[in-house]
C-alpha cells in the first residue's frame, strides 16, 4: 500500500527489514524467517500486491519473491492469482493475497453487550456472535460467555490461530489482567489466562480504543499515515488510542491513551473513575440519547436520529459537548501533533453534526503549527473496528513469525 499523506506518511521501510546475509544478519533460516514476515505483514497490511510490488518493497529480486510466495501458500498463508494483462510488454506478475483460510477471534466485551468474531487474515469479519445484558457482566460471566462463543465458531470456518480481547479499561499488557475496567466494575481480574487455559488457544487482551486506532491506522482513515490519534464514545464513556511515528503509544505498562480522562471543564460532574470535569464526564452518550428520547437499547438509532433532529434542545446539547470535545482533541493535538484525529462511536455523530465547527474550534484552541493539516474524521472501520484490532493483536506472533497453519477444532 502506498503512503496518500506525504512527508511522515507510513512506507515500506516502516516494516520488517527483508535484507540481510552473511554472519551478521544471523543464520540462514532466521533471515529467511525475517523475509517471509517481511512480506506477509506488508500483504497483512496493504492488501493483495503483485509479485513486482513486493520486489520493489522489500528490495528482494523476483527469484527470491517467488520463493517466499511459495513458502507462505504452502503455509496456508497466502494464495496467488493470474493478474488480468494490464497493457504493459511481458507476462503479467500473480498477485499475492493473503489467506482465506486462516482466522483469528476477536473478544470486545460491553457494559451492555458481549461480541465475539471470526475475522480474516485479510480483517473481514466472518461470524459475529451477541450477547447482550440486563445487567453489568462480571468478568466471570464474560468468560464463560466467551468460551462458548469461542466453541461455536471453531471447526466452522478458517484455521484459528488465537484469541484476541479488547476490553474497555486499563490492561496490564504482560499478562492480561484487567486492572480497571471502572464502567464494567472490574478491578484487578485476570482475564487473559483463563480464557486461554478455557479454549486451548493463545490469547492477548489490550485496551479497546488502542486496538482501534492500530486498526485505523493500518486498514481505516489513518492509512498511509504513522501519526493518528482516535477516540472512540460508547457504553463505557470515551476511550483512546494513539500511533506515533508508526509504533502504538504504549506507555511503561500499556495504560497509555487514557484521553477520555482529560479535564476540559470546572464542573464537579465526575467521570467512571471518579474524576471531576474530564471529557467523559462532559461528553456523554447517556445524555445525547435522553434528549433525543431514546432508551439506551436503542443506541444503534442516535446517529441517524441525531442528525435528523435540529431543535434548540438538541442543538444546544450537542454545542456544549462538541465544545468540550474540542478541548480535549485540541489538548492531544498539542501534545501528539497527529496526521489524523479519528472518531468512532457517538462522538462519529457528534462530528456529523457540526463537521465545521468542531473543526473550527479544536483550531482555536491549539497551537498553530501542530494543528496544521490535521484531517478530523470518521472511523471509517465503523462496528467492525474493535473487532478487527482486537484480531490484529491475535495475528501479531504469526505476522512476526509465519509457521504454517493447521485446521482448527
């Protein structure tokens, strides 16, 4: 995939090195494994390329392509196709895709609702499975929820090769507990390891929101970009996630990315955690659904009901939250000097609202020259997003190390 963004945007340099021979660059089979990963994340991440593509992106003659291409389809990492002739003087090159028939599961669990998926090596999502609650889940009830999901999507459909979780709330990276999941009331709750001794598969569970914006980053608005901020609005209040200068924004433990917790206002409201006038205390959903009057089951309708309602009432709800909104971007424009301000969730609608005003306003309260040719979009990942970066980080081992794929189940 070719950067769109110009200076700063991500190339093919940003990946894994495909050179290297000798003594120093190890033995023979170790740059060889560096090669095929090489190629199979540039497919994982910028789609189906030709033989010539990958070539020219990791500096590699075809010979050495064509080998690699064939050590991954005899993986089952990858297929080729005959390209259609494109004009051009001498046999077309095959293009390169990567497997079908190779899978990982995405866990995203809700106050309000339990997904699990089966989703592509390419980042489709085959299967979704729903479970929603009346009440707040324990982590316990989540876990023998996930587990049966997880049955009844192995041995139906592609090689599965992990599990991957985002979890709205703080993730100790190392060993996937669960440290404070304040709207799901969860405190210090291993989650990780359970669900892996539960379904014999690997599991990584990460933070929501930064699963989202490597997902953005690499298949959304964000692509060709390597500095992208998003924050996502839903049933567990504002959660983000930033990648800077291609890598994700991690921090000592993976707690990084806390933006909803920025303080935008002097009010007392406080947010999940118990922190007065922060973005997610200030900018809710709750509120945009009651003065749009619906129930909070029926959340899948405020996009379309809220920018079909242009009444003072609404008007003047949606002004005040697009303000402190502003604010808090304007803060992470200042701090991060992103390429691209993603929005997903209700604060999507939000921006759809008033596009030109929020605008207009993070501008007037951030720095000059960070705030330039700073894009504030829509995810363009939608309901899939969350999914998709939750099985990013299920893929992460293969990509860094293809080994062949087996039938599941």
């Amino acid at each position: 995939m070719s950067g769109r963004r110009g200076e700063g945007g991500r190339q093919a340099a940003g990946h894994p090195s495909a050179s290297g021979s000798g003594p120093s660059a190890g033995t023979a089979q170790s740059v060889r494994n560096a090669n095929l990963s090489a190629v199979l994340t540039l497919l994982f991440r910028g789609g189906p390329q030709s033989r010539a593509a990958l070539a020219r992106a990791t500096g590699r003659n075809r010979s050495t392509i064509a080998s690699l291409v064939g050590d991954l389809v005899a993986m089952g990492l990858a297929s080729e196709d005959e390209a259609a002739p494109d004009g051009q003087v001498g046999r077309p090159s095959p293009v390169v895709s990567v497997s079908g028939e190779v899978a990982a599961i995405a866990v995203n669990p809700e106050i309000d609702e339990l997904r699990v998926a089966l989703v592509g090596l390419d980042g489709s999502v085959l299967r979704l499975l729903r479970r929603r609650y009346d009440t707040i889940p324990t982590a316990g009830e989540v876990l023998d929820a996930t587990t049966v999901a997880v049955a009844a999507l192995r041995g139906e459909g592609p090689a599965c090769v992990g599990i991957g979780c985002a979890v709205p709330g703080q993730v100790r990276s190392a060993d996937g507990v669960v440290r404070n999941a304040p709207h799901l009331r969860w405190i210090d709750e291993p989650f990780g390891q359970p669900l892996a001794e539960a379904t014999g598969l690997p599991v990584r569970v990460a933070n929501d929101a930064s699963l989202g914006a490597i997902a953005e980053q690499c298949f959304g608005a964000g692509r060709g970009a390597s500095n992208v901020l998003y924050l996502n609005g839903g049933a567990s209040g504002i959660g983000g996630g930033a990648v800077v200068a291609g890598r994700p924004l991690a921090g000592a433990h993976g707690y990084a990315g806390e933006f909803g917790h920025i303080r935008v206002s002097s009010a007392e409201a406080g947010d999940s955690a118990g922190i007065a006038g922060t973005l997610e205390a200030m900018v809710t959903r709750a509120e945009l659904l009651a003065v749009l009057g619906l129930a909070p089951a029926d959340a899948d309708r405020l996009h379309e009901a809220l920018l079909a309602d242009r009444t003072p009432a609404v008007r003047a709800v949606v002004e005040r939250q697009l303000g402190h909104l502003a604010t808090g971007l304007a803060a992470a424009v200042n701090v991060l000097n992103p390429q691209v301000v993603a929005l997903g969730g209700f604060l999507a609608s939000l921006l759809a609202y008033d596009p030109d005003g929020l605008r207009q306003a993070v501008a007037g309260s951030s720095l000059r020259p960070s705030d330039e040719d700073v894009e504030i979009t829509a995810s363009e990942l939608g309901w899939r997003l969350l999914l998709i970066g939750a099985a990013m980080t299920a893929f992460e081992p293969l990509l860094a190390n293809p080994a062949p794929v087996g039938r599941d189940g």
